[in-house]
C-alpha cells in the first residue's frame, strides 16, 4: 500500500521548469529518502506533497486524496528546511500552539519535544536556541500532531553526529510504529539509512528503489558512488 | 481552501499572538503609553491658546479624534510587519498545511491585537480624561469601543497590506500610504463639508472618516446616537471587507 503517489508531475518557477515529469510512489509505513544536490527541486516535490507548491501538470494522490485536500491537513506533517517556528515563543509555546492546533493538548507537546531532546531547553526562547535546536524544535511541531505522513526537507542539517544518529533512529521507530515518512537530504551518507531512495537530479528522478538494489544495480557498495555513475549512466543515455 | 471558522482553531492563534507580544515587553510598554505621551504633547501644544468665546476647545476636539486614530496607526503598522513576518519565515506555509483556516488565522490576529487595543483605550481614554481634562459630553465607553473598532479596522488593513510587500522596509512605507490620505481627509483638519465636491466623495469612502465622525457625535451628545452608530457599522463592515480580501491574499499554493 503505497502512501503518496505522483504521476507525471511538472513544476515550472516562473518560466524554469522545476521538475520534469516526475513519477515515484513512497510506500506506507517506511522512511523514503529524497536525494539529490542542492538545486535539484527536492524541496519543490515535497512542496508537492504537502499541497504548497502550484502545479503545473500531474498528480499527487497523499493517503487517497488529493495533496492539499482539507481532509490531509491533521494527517500529514511538514517541516520546512528553514526552521519555521515563532522565534519570540518558548519552545513549549511553540509545541503547544501546534498541539493545539491539530486538537491535541500539552501533554503531547511535552512528549514531542522530549522527542527530539529538547525537554532541558523547553522553557527558553526559539530565537535564543541554536540553529541545530531550532530545527528540533521545528520537528517537534509537527511530531506533536502524530501525524499518518511526515515531510522532512533536510531535518538534520546542522546537526551534531550523535543527534543525526539519534533523530535517524527516531525517524524509524516512528515508521516500526505506522508513521510513513519522507526525508530529504543532500547527504549520501543518510541514503543507507532509509528504507527506500529517491535520486533526484536537475528536476529529473534518476532512480526509485531500495539501497540494496541501487548498490546491485551499480555494482558498488558506496551510495555516493552508485549516485555518481547513475548521473554518468543518463548523461551517456542523453548525450 | 476551507474557510470554516472554528472558535477553537481562532483563539488558539489569538493565544499565541499574545503571548508573543508578552515577550516583547518593550512593544507592550509602548503600545500602553506612548498614544498618551502623544496626547499629552497635544496638550501642551494649545495649553496656552486662547479659545474664542462660543468655540469648541481645539484640543477637546483633536484630542478626542486622535484616540480614534492612534489605535487605528499603531495597530496597522504592528499587524502589517507581524503578518510579513510569518509570510516570510516560513510559518504561514506551515500553518496553511494544518488544519487552521485562513479566516481562524486572520480572525485569530483581529482578536488578538482587539484585546490589545481596548488594553490601550482603556489607558489612552483613562489619562485624557483626568490628566488632560479633555471634555468629552458623551460617554467614555462609546470612545473605547470606538478606539478597539478602529483598531479592528487597522488590523484587517495591515493584514492585507502585508500582501503587497515584500520587506519589512515596504511594510512600513506602507503606513503613510493608508493613513495618512485618510487622516487629511478625515474631517479634522477641514471640516468635511468644506471640501472640495471630489475631495468629499474621496473622504466618503475612506473608512476613518466614519470612525472620526462617530467619535465627534460621542463629543457633541450625552447619550448615544443613530448617526454614530450607523458610523460605527461602516467602520465595522470597511474592517470585514478588509479582512475578506486579506484573506483571499493569503494562498495555500505559491510558484
């Protein structure tokens, strides 16, 4: 049962087309990995995904319904690359007016924000915080809705190894518990640690599939690597 | 797009507007006192003025118009860079992808800086009443619903202005664009049935006008009158156009 699905989907910025007829399917219950180079329209799909981003043709079908429908809107989580949370609240502020408005209390905005580590920092401003905490903090906001399907764009830029592995292993106990998720990311090195792999590039998927089969597909062990010679692979293909 | 309002979804943003302007003790402060500074300039100024025998003191008369127009300045200029704000950090996408609606949003704002208003009535009314001796003959009450009315009506404008700039630099200069025609044209510089014939029809469809001419009926008699209510009802329908246009700027789905 596949969470999300995009057919032939086209995004044009202005008069520079974005994404080029993208297809790909993110199965329920998993963490999906989008990758891709800065500038490669990561963003702009999972734009997509939450109803944000004009469309110019194609579909994107979220749990059975249209991205955007009002019906998605308690379902679906989404974080923003830049951290956006209100920088004059407390982190709790914060956490409880997200609570509050997926008709939670505060009890699961306490929750969410021991989630992500930040139960020590929950009484200080967002704007005081680093920007690693900020993020975390952005996290929590949408983690306190306990939403079916998680949006990630670059949740562990600027994060320290330790937390990265820990946010990682979060990000799987939440999919062990039901909760689909995707994450992008522009470092390979996170590709191995999701379920499924998205490979992104000039507004164009250069693969859908797991790493398992990426690394067979390439004959390497190396993620960055198989990234590498895929490029090479369709730039051969188009020269 | 839903545009439902729920009372839920609308004072918990209301909620949350106010407790950021309860961080920012300074904005508080001056939200507080400095439209009674400002007065107590103005009544300096013609402290010394003789009046002509049969006038109307001039400071009953600017002072009592300047408390409906302070909230009405002040809460443009604050609502206009709170909104782009939240257009530019990135929390407006985010909250348009909860279950919010944009109307709770924008009604959320409304009732947040309302309440903030009528806090700032109640003080501005309060010292010009008693520090200033500003006579008014009708009753004070009236003058603090009128203030939060134009406070209203300086909300929903600064929320729709905010759609049409793109910094904080642009937010600002966009204060003396809204206000001040209006405030030339409101009736308290020349009488509105002194102006020119095109210079009246301008005036008649600015909204303070109305809001200025209610406060005058508030001045001139004791109790109530159907003229200032009908005043009052144009302020509060031009605040409900500006808050329905306001909301067809804020857009789920941008390029």
């Amino acid at each position: 049962m596949d969470a999300v699905t995009v057919t032939d989907l086209v995004v044009h910025r202005g008069a520079r087309p974005v994404l080029h007829e993208v297809g790909c399917s993110v199965p329920s219950g998993q963490v999906t990995g989008l990758l891709g180079p800065s500038g490669s329209g990561k963003s702009t799909l999972l734009r997509a995904l939450v109803g944000a981003q004009r469309i110019r043709s194609g579909t994107v079908t979220v749990l059975g319904h249209p991205a955007g429908s009002a019906a998605l809107r308690s379902r679906v989580g989404y974080v923003t690359q830049a951290p956006s949370v209100y920088g004059d609240l407390t982190v709790r502020e914060n956490a409880r007016h997200f609570a509050a408005l997926y008709g939670r209390g505060a009890a699961a905005a306490d929750a969410a924000i021991a989630d992500v580590g930040l139960a020590e920092a929950a009484g200080q401003l967002v704007g005081d915080l680093s920007g690693g905490q900020r993020g975390r903090a952005s996290l929590a906001c949408a983690l306190v809705g306990e939403p079916e399907l998680l949006v990630l764009d670059e949740p562990t830029v600027g994060l320290d190894p330790v937390l990265r592995v820990e946010l990682w292993s979060r990000f799987h106990a939440l999919a062990a518990a039901g909760t689909t998720l995707v994450v992008s990311s522009h470092v390979m090195d996170e590709a191995g640690r999701c379920d499924r792999l998205l490979l992104l590039r000039d507004g164009r998927l250069l693969s859908d599939s797991t790493p398992a089969e990426l690394r067979a597909r390439t004959g390497t062990d190396d993620l960055e690597q198989a990234f590498l010679s895929l490029v090479r692979a369709t730039e051969e293909a188009t020269a | 797009m839903t545009t439902a309002v729920s009372p839920r979804l609308t004072s918990a943003t209301a909620g949350r507007v106010l407790r950021q302007l309860r961080h920012d003790h300074r904005t508080v402060a001056m939200l507080l006192v400095l439209p009674s500074a400002l007065l107590g300039l103005l009544y300096l100024l013609w402290a010394d003025v003789p009046t002509a025998p049969g006038q109307p003191d001039t400071f009953d008369r600017v002072g009592l118009t300047m408390l409906g127009v302070f909230p009405f300045v002040v809460m443009f200029l604050v609502t206009s860079i709170a909104m782009l704000r939240e257009r530019t950090s990135g929390t407006l996408e985010r909250l348009l992808t909860t279950p919010l609606s944009r109307l709770d949003l924008l009604l959320g704002y409304g009732l947040a800086f309302g309440l903030a208003a009528a806090a700032q009535a109640v003080v501005t009314v309060t010292i010009a009443t008693t520090v200033y001796d500003l006579d008014v003959t009708g009753s004070l009450s009236l003058v603090v619903l009128i203030a939060v009315v134009d406070a209203a009506l300086g909300v929903a404008l600064g929320l729709l202005a905010s759609a049409f700039a793109r910094s904080e630099f642009q937010a600002v200069q966009l204060m003396p664009v809204v206000v001040l025609p209006q405030f030339f044209l409101c009736g308290l510089l020349v009488p509105r049935d002194q102006l020119a014939g095109w210079l009246q029809a301008v005036s008649d469809v600015l909204p303070l006008s109305y809001a200025v001419a209610a406060l005058q009926e508030v001045g001139a008699s004791p109790e109530a009158t159907g003229t200032m209510w009908v005043d009052v009802g144009v302020v509060a329908g031009a605040t409900l156009l500006a808050l329905g246009l306001a909301a067809a700027t804020l857009r789920r789905r941008t390029s």
